[in-house]
C-alpha cells in the first residue's frame, strides 16, 4: 500500500469559491441552487443549476487571484 501525503485542499463550488468559504455556507444549510444565468436557459426544461458564481458575487469564484496565468492557458 502507498502512502497519500494532503498538502492542501482547494475547492471551487457553487458555495463558494474556496474552501472557507464553501466549508461555511455548506454546514450553515445554504443551496448552490438558483435559476441559470450564464446562458439564455429560457427554453428549456430545467432553468435551475448549480453554477458556480461570477467574481462579483459575495460567492464569486475569481480564477485571476487563485490560478497562475500559464495554468488558466492550458485549460
């Protein structure tokens, strides 16, 4: 058996755009549920998903401040 060393965690959710702050709203009852908003889901069956939230929302995820430039490239 091998051994598995954690040496950090990182978490991009609907909750939050980390781990506090995912952590926090998970154990507080919140949903990352709520109507679609980064495309026109009008048409659709469901217009509810669990996105994960723009730099500005008080959840907002900012890949600028969390993931090297080189990184973002590459995905």
């Amino acid at each position: 058996m091998r051994r598995v060393v954690v040496t950090g965690l990182g978490l991009v959710t609907p909750l939050g755009g980390d781990v506090e702050t995912s952590w926090r709203n998970l154990i507080a009852g919140r949903s990352g549920a709520a109507q679609i908003t980064h495309f026109d889901a009008s048409n659709q069956k469901c217009t509810i998903a669990c996105e994960v939230k723009a730099p500005d929302h008080e959840f907002g995820f900012d890949p600028n401040k969390r993931v090297d430039p080189k990184v973002q490239r590459q995905v």
